[in-house]
C-alpha cells in the first residue's frame, strides 16, 4: 500500500504500534515491523539503558525501519532524547506532555519526528514547530487521553494541516480502519490490539481479563486533575475514583499510579493493577500474531 506514511517511514503498511508502557519490548516491536508495519519501543517505565539496549536487540531481530516512543512526563526525558539522536531510530513519537522543546533536536538527528496530538490547536503548533507527521489520538483510547473523539479529532484535523495524519484511539479492526482511511488518514496506530499479541509480553491475567471484558468497562482516571487515563474497572480504578471524587485533598492522589501498571502488566495483579486499555474491547477477544493482527487490517482493503 502506497501513501504518504508507507513512503515516510519506509514501511510496506500504514500500521504503527502503540508504545505502550513497560510491555512495547524489541521482541514486540520487531514482530509488527517485520510483519510489514511500523514496531515501536516503548520508553514508558523505562531508564535510557533499557531504551539503549532495546534498539540494540532489535537491530539484531529486524533490518525493517521501527521507532521509539517516548512519554514526556517522565523526569529523564533529556536523557532519553540524547540516546534516541545517538542510536537513530527510524522514527521518534512523543505523547503526555509537549514536544515542541525536542522537536529539532530529534530531527537535526535524522529522525522523522511524530507528536501525538489531542487537539487542531496542537496539531498546528506542532506542524509549525517542524513535525514530519502526527498521531491524532482520540479519547476512545487506551492510555493518557485528551477531551476529544477519533472521528471529532480527524474531521477538525485533517483539513487543516499539510503534513500527513495518523489516526489512533479505539481502532481494533478493519471497520476502524476504512473509516479514518475514508476521513483521510494516512495510517493509524494501534495499541490494544497489539495487547493481545502472542509476541506481547504482558502478563496473561492481563490478556484474559480484556478477552473477558465489555464495551462498558474502563473509566477514565484523573479527569478532574487534567491527567486523564483509560483503564479497565477493577477495585483499582474504584480505590483512585473514590478519592478522586471525593473531599480529599488533590494531593490524596499523588502517586498512586506510580508503580499500579507495573503490578498489572508485568506481575498479573488485574485486581489491583492498572490496565491500560482502549474501547473498542468486544473486537479484542483473541490472541494472534502480530503478522496474522496486520494480515487481518489489510486484506482487500487496498
């Protein structure tokens, strides 16, 4: 498939993964980016080490062009940046903070660089700031969110920019896929689908708990502190909404997510963890292989 985003990153199909906290390994991302999609290594979680010693494996694993997404609220972010312009990646996405400061650097580096974004108003700063691409994530997904829906972001979007739009949040199937295709999206990326992977390392309590999960199971967490997250409901995500709701002083809730992904995705904990997971939860109801998740976007739909 021939468009803007395969020519950019060098990729047979307009298909990203979602750099997901903790689990988006070299292991993940060189299966997506060997099936013929764009795999990413995610920082989330993560010291400049880890990053450095994933991209090393994945050159072993794969000769197909992948990235580095790097979450911008974490305190090493500089840190991280430095070795992202060293170790040269394909390409860089930047989400949860602003990424107008490391926008030049990464790309004086040779790097494509692509900001998600939950807003025009973003997405215009962004492109002036010198953004080769965007990811205009809706609040259908997984993960920190903004205010706004997939379909919402790509109709107020895509008119209005010049540089190429990937649209992400709540995309789990080829239906999704048409759909923002068809809004003039030139790719999308996907996280929760990936989830559920075979080459995905999270815990399989995780996995097991979205399979049996509904449309109506995740909450968004710390709306009412501007750091919105989508999550599974579990006694978790009641504790933190209790508390987010209640009385208590903001400050109640300082630091309650630190470390909850970790007791979810990496130990099982699908009690008292936080798991981050998009919507569109009735399509995410088997386990596959990365290619065969590729395989199924894209038949016919050329």
């Amino acid at each position: 498939m021939n468009n803007k985003i395969t020519k950019m990153l060098k990729i047979k199909y307009p298909i990203l993964q979602g750099g997901m906290v903790w689990i988006s390994d070299a292991t993940l991302a060189t299966a997506v980016s060997n099936a013929g999609g764009a795999g990413i290594i995610g920082a989330g979680g993560h010291d400049a080490a880890w990053v450095t010693e994933e991209i090393h494996k994945a050159r072993k694993t794969t000769n197909n062009p992948f990235g580095v997404n790097i979450p911008l609220m974490t305190e090493d972010v500089p840190e991280i940046v430095s070795v992202v312009c060293r170790e040269r990646p394909a390409f860089v996405t930047l989400g949860g903070g602003n990424p107008i400061p490391y926008i030049s650097q990464i790309r004086q580096a040779g790097i494509i660089c692509i900001p998600v974004v939950a807003s025009l108003y973003q997405a215009k700063k962004v492109e002036k700031a010198g953004a080769d691409a965007i990811i205009a994530e809706g609040m259908e997904a997984g993960g920190h969110i903004g205010k706004m829906t997939t379909i919402a972001l790509m109709t107020n979007i895509v008119n209005n920019i010049q540089i190429p739009v990937i649209a992400a949040g709540g995309i789990a199937d080829q239906r999704g896929f048409k759909a923002v295709l068809a809004m003039g999206a030139q790719g999308i990326q996907m996280g929760s689908r990936f989830l559920l992977s075979e080459e995905c390392p999270v815990h399989f309590n995780v996995k097991k708990k979205i399979m049996n999960a509904t449309d109506t199971d995740t909450e968004i967490l710390g709306y009412t502190i501007g750091h919105s997250v989508r999550v599974i409901q579990n006694e978790f995500a009641k504790d933190y909404l209790s508390i987010e709701y209640s009385d208590a002083p903001r400050l109640a809730l300082k630091g309650k997510m630190k470390g909850a992904s970790y007791r979810a995705l990496i130990e099982g904990d699908v009690v008292n963890g936080l798991i981050q997971v998009g919507q569109s939860l009735n399509v995410l109801n088997d386990i596959l292989t990365c290619k065969d998740i590729i395989s199924s976007m894209m038949e016919g739909i050329e």
